[in-house]
C-alpha cells in the first residue's frame, strides 16, 4: 500500500491543443487513487494513442478532480469525463454522480446530475450527456479564471466499482455557442 492514500495530479499528464485541455487519468486528483484496494492508475506513459484508463476498484466515497491553469476571459469552456464501464461494475444502479466546477478557489460551483443508463460495457462515453459549459467573466485576477473541476458521489454510502476514467476535457466553445 503506498503511504500516501489519495493520487495527486501530476501536472506533465496534461494535455492538449486547438483549446481543449485534456486530462490524462494521473492528471487528476483522485481521492484514494494511490492506495492498490480502491483504484488501479496507469504508468506514466509518453504514447497518449494508448494510455490506459484509471479503473476504480471498489469506493464508497468518489472524489475525482482537476484544475486548469487561468483559462482566457470572456470565453466559455465546456467540461466533460470519458468513461466506461467493466462488466462486473457494480453499485452504479440508481446512483447520482455530481459534475461539479467553479471558478477561484473562492467561486460558487455550478453542477448536473449524471446517472449511468444503459451504458455499453467495455466502450467509452462521455458525461454528462448535455453540454455542461462555464463562461469566465472579464477579470483582472489570474486566480479567479482557474477552473476547479470534479466528478462526484460522495452522499449515498454505497460501495460501487467497476468503473473507468479515461480522461477529463476542458474545451473552449466557439464563439455563439454558449
């Protein structure tokens, strides 16, 4: 068992291009990510074409989050997770996951629901399945245009596993389109 519990972003597995920012599963923080019993994490790997996802193991507490470096004002950004799901997943039935963001550390979070529905095993989707978009407002401040971001079910107590991640996106929105 590491002597650490929880997976710290490692900030080299991001990346990216043409305004979307892609998080790599060991760019994000992940809530008892570094102990063996709840989450399997990829190596570190340079051939992003076959980066492996991060697979949940069991958890009853899912806290999975990221953060940008300040993104450009008066632009809008929308925020998803690549997922799949193993065939033994379980405790996923009926279960509420949060996709939660803010802007600085001091933002008020903006959230939807996400539930898993009839999903296919073995094969990636996104959530949530609406876009879910925030627009950075004219700012002088470096530190209020970074996005807080996460994915969430922490209030049921349920024990759930099977499940995957393989990245998180920020992208940026044409312009109309927010």
């Amino acid at each position: 068992m590491a002597s650490k519990a929880h997976h710290d972003s490692d900030r080299t597995e991001i990346g990216g291009d043409n305004g979307t920012i892609v998080f790599y599963p060991r760019a994000l923080n992940i809530v008892w990510g570094a102990d063996t019993r709840y989450w399997r994490l990829p190596e570190k790997q340079t051939d992003r074409e076959k980066t492996r996802p991060a697979e949940l193991i069991q958890v009853s507490w899912l806290e999975v989050t990221g953060t940008t470096d300040p993104l450009n004002e008066e632009k809008s950004y929308k925020i998803s997770f690549e997922l799949s799901l193993k065939p033994d997943a379980f405790g996923w039935n009926g279960c509420q996951l949060y996709l939660m963001a803010k802007l600085g550390r001091r933002g008020r979070y903006k959230w939807t629901k996400v539930t898993f529905k009839d999903q296919p095993n073995n094969r990636p989707f996104t959530v949530p399945a609406e876009d879910f978009v925030i627009k950075v407002p004219p700012s002088t401040d470096a530190e209020d245009r970074k996005l807080y971001f996460g994915l969430y079910e922490v209030w049921s107590g349920k024990w759930k596993g099977g499940l995957e991640i393989h990245k998180a996106e920020v992208a940026e929105v044409a312009a109309g389109k927010s």
